[in-house]
C-alpha cells in the first residue's frame, strides 16, 4: 500500500496549497487557531497559512477534513513515517508539533505529562468556559433573560482563573523554566477574553497580576508577534 500524501486530501484541491512541501496550517486568527501559528513559529517549522472563515469551517468541503467542523486543522506532508498526516483539535496539533518537531515540552518524561495537564486544564476548562461566558455576555445568548448561564459561567471563569493565577505566582511560564505548549495554548485565551469579549473585569483579571504579566510575557515574544496574526484577516 502506498503512503499517503498532500494531494489525497479533497481540501488541498480547494485550498491549494503554493509550497506543498511544508506543512499546511487551515485556520482563523481566534484563540483556539493562533495556538497552531505560535507554536508553528516558536519551532521554526516551514508552514503555508490558508485562511478558513469561521462560516467556511462548517462547510461540507472543510468537513471533509475535519467533520467537527471547526479550525485549526493541519496536514503535514513529512509526517511520522514519511507519511502525510491531518490533524484537528488544537491540543493534539499541539502534543504533535512539539513531539514530532523536537521542542515546546519539557526535557524530563514526568514533566511533559505535566504539560500535558496544564493543555488539558485549558482544553476542557479555560478554552469552553470562556468561551460560554462570552457567549452569553457578548454574542447571541447576551439576548436569555435568565441570568444563570451568564453567572454560572462566569464563576466558572473566575475559578479557573484562581486556579491559573495561584500556579502563576512563583513561576516565570506555567511550567517554571520552560515555554512550553501549556502557555501556548492559555494565553491566547485569555488575551481573547479581554481584547475579543470585554470581559477581563468580569474574569477578575484584576485579582490575577501574575497571570496579566505572564500573558504580557507571553504576547512579546518574536514567535508570538508573528503567529498572532497568522493566517492574516483578509
Ligand atoms: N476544541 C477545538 C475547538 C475549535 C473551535 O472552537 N474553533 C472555533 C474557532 S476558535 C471554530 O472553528 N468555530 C466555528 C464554528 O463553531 O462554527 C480545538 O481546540 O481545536
């Protein structure tokens, strides 16, 4: 059986790749797409950008590549084995990246599955948390009457920020020493909150000066500068 490759994906005959021989990134600058574009940049891996609209990820034609019908999706022609690989969610893009292209992870194995667990803490946590609130407090849902969603929601947020702030305290990135995945995939989330949703107050990023400067941190770093803005809005 032959491997696999770039052109036995139907996407890349609709978003066609220029450099096929770099890995292709199809995604949107949101907080759950420029985590790709980071951590692409932070390990100096040759990528093409295509840009996917929120609107075009749930088309038939991006769901071909992804059925749950979100970005960021990747396809890497070099991948394991010489084979080309597709790839969704963020987080596992992310586990990939830093596995395949040797970096992002700590060098000690019980510290890498503590990575893992701070990706995780942001996967099922930060990232769907955060997002409900704005939801409910900024898009569509801000018409419920009911204010429970909204509160519930937000006292989610808030908690999980204690949480993030308390590991922030003595710690220059979340895993100490090392700029890792785990920082990758938070802080977009929380720059987010507060530049996208407006909703930094109601978070308590006030209480939360560790975590603020961290992100500030994180926001200034080279790869960051780039990779926040990647793909460009057209
Ligand atoms: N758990 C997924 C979430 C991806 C996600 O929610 N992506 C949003 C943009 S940030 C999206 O594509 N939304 C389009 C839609 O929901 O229609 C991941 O981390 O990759």
């Amino acid at each position: 059986m032959s491997l696999k490759t770039l052109q036995d994906f139907p996407i890349s005959a609709l978003w066609k790749p220029a450099h096929p021989d770099r890995l292709q990134l199809y995604s949107f600058p949101s907080a759950n797409g420029v985590k790709v574009s980071v951590a692409l940049e932070e390990l100096g891996v040759p990528y093409e950008a295509h840009l996917v609209t929120l609107e075009q990820a749930g088309s038939p034609a991006f769901r071909s590549l992804n059925p749950n019908g979100k970005i960021p999706a990747i396809i890497d022609p070099n991948g394991p084995g010489g084979e080309a690989l597709a790839l969704w969610e963020s987080g596992a893009i992310l586990i990939y990246l830093a596995e395949q292209y040797g970096g992002l992870f700590p060098k000690s194995a019980v510290l890498k599955y503590e990575t893992v667990q701070w990706l995780m803490f942001q996967m099922g946590g930060i990232g769907p948390m955060f997002g409900q609130y704005g939801y409910f407090s900024k898009f569509a849902g801000k018409e419920v009457e009911d204010p429970r969603p909204r509160e519930h929601f937000r006292n989610q947020g808030r908690r999980l920020m204690g949480v993030l702030e308390a590991r922030l305290k003595d710690r220059q990135w979340i895993m100490g020493d090392d700029y890792t995945i785990a920082d990758i995939a938070i802080f977009p989330w929380i720059r987010s909150a507060q530049i996208r949703y407006g909703a930094g107050e109601a978070l308590g990023f006030e209480e939360a000066p560790y975590t603020m400067v961290w992100m500030e941190r994180c926001i200034a770093r080279p790869a960051s500068i780039i990779g926040l803005n990647m793909p460009p809005r057209r």
